[in-house]
C-alpha cells in the first residue's frame, strides 16, 4: 500500500490521558525525523512559499467553490449587455462542466456529490447564456436532471430571484421581500438592521429588486430557456402556486409556521401597500445601496450583494456613474483556476491568507534566512497598508459597527473589518515590528485591541463582523430554503480563539494597557470555548472542515487565557484528535462532518487537517508523542519536490454548508506545523 493510499477506520487506540496513549501498531517508524529532513522540508517549503508572494507583499489565491457564484455574475453579464471575452467564456464553461455530477446536475459546490436545483438550475441557464448549445451532451443531462427533479419552479429562492430579473420566472412567484421594512423603527424586531450582514446586504438590493419589479425583455434566447427549464408551457404556469415548491436537495430546514405566517401578512400587504410609501421605501434602500458602495468602494461585502447592487444600478440607470463604476470593480471576483475561471466568495483573501503565512514563517528555526526575511519585510508592508483607518460614515444609521484599528479579509479598499482577521492581522503586525523600518503606530495598534474588545458578545464569545444584533427565533423567518444559520451573526468558536489570542499578545505587547478589561474578556471568552466544547474533546467548526479546524482553535484559544497544556480540557482535546489519526500518520476529515454534525472519516488523510492535528499537538505539549512523529513525516513525505504541497479535498466551508477553497492553506499550514515539531526538537 502506498502511504498516501489510506483506509478508512483505522485509528489510534487510545486511553483518556494522552501521556497513557498506547501506541499504534503500523508499518511507519514512531521516531523523530532527523533533523535533515526537516530542515530540507521547510527550506524547499519557504523558497516555494515566497515564490509564489505577490508583489504588493500578500499571498492570494483560489477562494471559489460555491457553485451559484458564477452563475449569478454570468447573468448580470446578459443582463447588463456585458458579455465576457471568448476566452473568459471558454474557461467559465470548462468550469462549469468540471464541476457537474454524474446524474447531470451540479451541488452547491463544485466537490458535492448531491445535485441541487438551486445550482444545477443556475449553471444551465449560465451556461446557456455563455452560448452553449442545448443539444451538447452535457447539457442534456444538465437540462434532463432539472425537468427529472420538478423543473426551474423547485429551485431555491435564491435561483427564483435570478431567474425574475432574466425574465425566466414571475414576481408573483416568490415570496415578499418587502422595502418598506426599512421603514420601520430600527429598535422593531424584525428591521433588516438586525440581521447578519451578508444577510442583510443580500436582501437589501433583493427588496429594491422585488419593489420595482426588475426584469429584462423576454428576447428569443429566452423564449426557448423557458421551454428548456420547464416542463410546461411557460405561460399557463400559475407561478404564485409555486412560492413554496422545493427540489427536497434544497431543502436544508423546514420553513417555521411563523415564516408562514409572515409571508401571508406580506403578500396582504402587497396587495394593499401605497405607492407613495413604497417610492419613500425604495429610495431608502438605495440609500443604504450607495452607502455600501461608497464605503466598500464599490467592491461590496461579497460577491452574491456585488452583483445585486450592479443590477439594481442598472435597472436605475444603465448609463449612471454607479452601474460604470459597478463593472470596474465587479471582474475582480474572478479568478482563472486549474479547473477553470470560477467568481471567488471575497474580492481576494490576501490579509487572511498573508497574516497566517507571517506567523507560519516565523514558526520556523529559519524565519532568519534572507528568503524568508525579505518576504516578512514584503508582507509587514501589506499588513500595514491594509489596516482600517476610520469608521465608515454616519455608521449608526446604516447600521455599521466601529471598523477604525480593524482589518479585513482582503484589502482596505474593501473596508469591511473581521474579528478573527482584525486579531490574526494585529498577532502578525506585532510579531513584525521590530524589526520594521516603518512600523504601525502604537495608537493603531491600541485601536485593535479596543475595536475586538468592542466586539464581543454577552456569551462571551465573538461572531464574525459585528456583535450579535439579535436572537436565534429570528432564524424561523430565513427565506433563503437552502442555507441554515445565515440571519444571526452567532459566537464562533474560530473567532473568540482568534480574539482571545490577539488579547494576550496585546498584555505581552502593552503591559498595563486596558488590563481589567482584557482580563475579564478573556477568562469570558475562556468560560464561552470551556461551554462549546463537546463530550469527546473536539469542537466544532464553522468556517472550515470542522472538528478537526474548531479544536485547533479551541486548544490555541485555551492556553491564551492561561489554561496550562495539562488541563483536562486540553487533555481531552488531544485525545479526540489522536483517535482519528489514520494508520500513515495523517488526519483526513471528510466536509459531511459539517453537515451531519459529528466526526465523518476521510478515507484519505489530508495534508491541511493533518496540520492543524500536528500543531494542536506540538502548541498542547505533545510534540515529542510518537503520533506528533508520524504526523510530521507524513507532511515531509507527501511535499512535493518543488516545495508545495498536493492539491487535496477543498477544506474551506461557508456556515458549514458550502465547501470553499483556500488555495493557500496546504503551504501555510504544513509550514507552519513543521516549524512548530521542528523548533520543539531542536
């Protein structure tokens, strides 16, 4: 068997103390890896990592997957008259095609073997819309699978919205998102205002969309659509009978009866509403359109409101400064991978990916040489460049939180800051500044701190953007059918590690500065990761292929608050994680753990989760353990001889649904853990 071949079910056998751990019984030595191996690993690892830096100082990389991205941006291709090159055309389609599933129909992300009408419905009409002809093979599958499975009407309503604005399906058949709920006071339970912020920034040009009726001539191209996405002649389909049917692959929740009943008081109130408040509704939420705009700079919170807001600026006025200025921002959520050209789900993740490779190189015994110095120089000067400066504009009203000292996922241009990427980009930016010529100043920097302490949560914990603005009943009003846990930004257990982390390097960084503050956080955010860690040691993740990801960060976020590396709960971490070791020395987690919600085995070990094991281990006490051992030999064996490491299964998942890439990750992380063996060996 060769070592990347590996079976499923075979783990570790061990006893609830990892110091009694018996030891596996396998064909691969338990002994530490000679020194020469390690320092070859890492020294090809560096030279490829910072081949591969971009000029500004970040790394950046494939961050697509979701498989209704692309589709919606080839629409507003069609819709708005701006058809890609024949190039772009060509590589959109090779994408498009890569990713469909044996039955012919497409998953909500380009790994999913389950076909959903949602995306398959969407990749067809895209594909369509790129001029593919109907009779190709693969498009009669496509088109077979969607009329096999109730045809465009069972499609998500996030298709449904899509389909509306191309004319391929009718207003009445969806379910109200109403403008005027911005009318209401923004203390009402349920104002927009409260929502997470994709959420909101989703609807929002959804209302403007649905209030105004948007939608293009019915041109001959889309005359015959509508005869291939159907199963019956468009015009005597009665669409309002339709608001709620469901491919059940769509399905991810029952709808409440309170939605229900909702949606029945909305659809009353759109048979009665005034015309003069539903004019006074729509220029408010083109108010907070352009604001987006303008404090995003037009490049919006992601891609999905991206190409919403260029619609409503087209419908308003295809010749306006807005819908211009809209498609000189837009293509730059594309991005040309191996397996095509895909839209990435942010304008880039170079802080997130550039502040983890900063603190992976100087994990390393050779963060000294003159390779990975003059890449820390390049990537202190990214950081920098891209902390937050300010709070956006009149941030109350448009229901914005503090951004000043933060950073983002990307760049400052996009301006939305992060709780985990503000602490990842602060524990960068003060592991670099000594050694900066032009360093950040310490207000700044003290601006961080202040910015995540205002951040966090009644729970203890920290969510994504913003404090959580309400509670969890508000979940039973999702309309989106296809995507669970999207109206509340929640405590993550990724996030309050994250923060946790950059507190206690701000103590180490400012002794005396806000102590009592960042002390009481912290032992809250303690008592928050103590309260979700499960019954086998692990913890969930949200943002990334799961238990294995959220136990990294709930070890590391532990020992932040001072938790020494023998408490039962770290104890009880490396113990979960040593059970599913497999027999080559690796950890595989399979993304159905995200949606089954428990543990789901690899039947291959993958080189990401394999490092993030190994650095849990090594930050926990273990790094002499012979597990420690075979997982580090596993990371130098499966290297490549140019330095990277092999693409595997995407690790990356959006509110542990969607699979998502993180192209960087393998080189960050198997850098970063062999750093960490590396210097506890030394």
């Amino acid at each position: 068997m060769s070592p990347y071949e590996t079976p499923s079910n075979t783990h570790a056998v061990i006893t609830p103390d990892c110091s009694g751990l018996q030891q596996p019984h396998d064909a691969f030595s338990t002994q530490p890896i000679p020194q020469s191996a390690l320092t070859d690993a890492l020294d090809r690892g560096l030279a490829f990592f910072a081949s591969i830096q971009e000029e500004d100082g970040s790394w950046c990389g494939d961050y697509g997957g979701p498989m209704f991205l692309l589709p919606m941006y080839v629409a507003a291709t069609a819709i708005c008259k701006r058809p890609p090159s024949e190039t772009q055309r060509a590589e959109m389609v090779r994408y498009f095609l890569s990713a469909q599933n044996a039955d012919g129909g497409v998953g909500i992300h380009a790994e999913a073997d389950e076909s959903m009408m949602f995306t398959t419905v969407l990749s067809y009409v895209a594909l369509r819309l790129l001029d593919e002809a109907p009779d190709r093979e693969e498009m009669a599958r496509m088109r077979r699978w969607i009329r096999d499975h109730g045809s465009a009407l069972a499609a998500a309503s996030w298709a449904k919205w899509i389909l509306c604005v191309l004319h391929l399906y009718e207003y009445d058949g969806l379910h109200p998102i109403l403008p005027e709920l911005y009318l209401l006071p923004a203390q009402a339970p349920l104002h927009p205002g409260h929502l997470w912020c994709h959420a909101r920034q989703v609807y929002l040009p959804m209302a403007y969309l649905y209030g105004t009726r948007a939608k293009i001539p019915a041109d001959p191209r889309i005359q015959a659509l509508r005869s291939e996405i159907y199963t019956q002649p468009y015009e005597r389909i009665r669409f309002a009978k339709h608001r709620d049917t469901l491919c059940p692959n769509d399905r991810s929740y029952t709808l409440s009866p309170f939605a229900h009943l909702a949606n029945a008081a909305m659809h009353a109130f759109e048979r009665l509403h005034s015309p003069v408040l539903r004019k006074r509704a729509l220029d408010e939420v083109k108010r907070h359109i352009d604001h987006e705009d303008r404090s995003t700079n037009f490049i919006r919170i992601g891609p999905v409101n991206a190409v919403l807001n260029t619609l409503v600026h087209y419908f308003d006025n295809p010749q306006g400064a807005g819908h211009l200025r809209s498609w000189e921002t837009l293509p730059t959520y594309l991005w040309q991978g191996h397996d095509g050209l895909k839209m990435n789900g942010y304008n880039s993740c170079k802080l997130w990916d550039t502040a983890f490779a900063v603190q992976a190189i100087q994990a390393t015994p050779h963060a000294e040489t003159s390779t990975a110095q003059a890449a820390l120089q390049q990537a202190y000067r990214y950081i920098k460049n891209n902390q937050v400066l300010e709070d956006v504009p009149e941030k109350d009203r448009y229901f914005r939180h503090a951004s000043r000292g933060g950073w983002p996922f990307s760049d400052r241009l996009h301006g939305w800051p992060i709780t985990d990427c503000t602490s990842e980009g602060f524990k960068a930016a003060v592991a670099l500044e000594a050694q900066a010529t032009d360093p950040i100043s310490e207000d700044l920097l003290r601006d961080s701190i202040r910015l995540i302490l205002s951040f966090q949560n009644p729970d203890g914990g920290w969510a994504s953007y913003e404090r959580q603005r309400t509670g969890s009943w508000i979940e039973r009003f999702n309309p989106s059918q296809a995507f669970r846990d999207i109206m509340v930004d929640y405590s993550y257990t990724e996030c309050t590690s994250a923060c946790l982390q950059a507190l206690d390097t701000a103590q180490q960084r400012f002794p005396g500065f806000l102590t009592g503050q960042i002390e009481r956080a912290k032992q809250r955010g303690q008592q928050f990761l103590r309260d979700k860690q499960r019954e086998d040691g692990s913890w969930e993740g949200s943002w990334a292929v799961c238990f294995t990801y959220g136990t990294w960060f709930g070890v590391w976020g532990l020992l932040a608050t001072g938790i020494p590396s023998d408490a039962p709960a770290i104890q009880k971490a490396c113990a979960f994680l040593l059970d599913h070791q497999h027999q080559d020395g690796g950890w595989g987690e399979h993304y159905q753990s995200c949606l089954q919600r428990h543990y789901v085995d690899h039947p291959n070990a993958q080189a990401v989760q394999t490092a993030w094991a190994l650095m849990t281990l090594c930050k926990a006490g273990h790094a002499q353990h012979p597990a420690a051992h075979r997982a580090a030999r596993f990371l130098v064996q499966r290297q490549q001889a140019d330095g990277d490491w092999p693409r595997e299964a995407m690790v990356g998942v959006f509110n542990k649904t969607t699979l998502i890439n993180y192209e960087n990750y393998r080189r960050t992380f198997c850098l970063w853990a062999l750093g960490l063996y590396t210097q506890a060996h030394a």
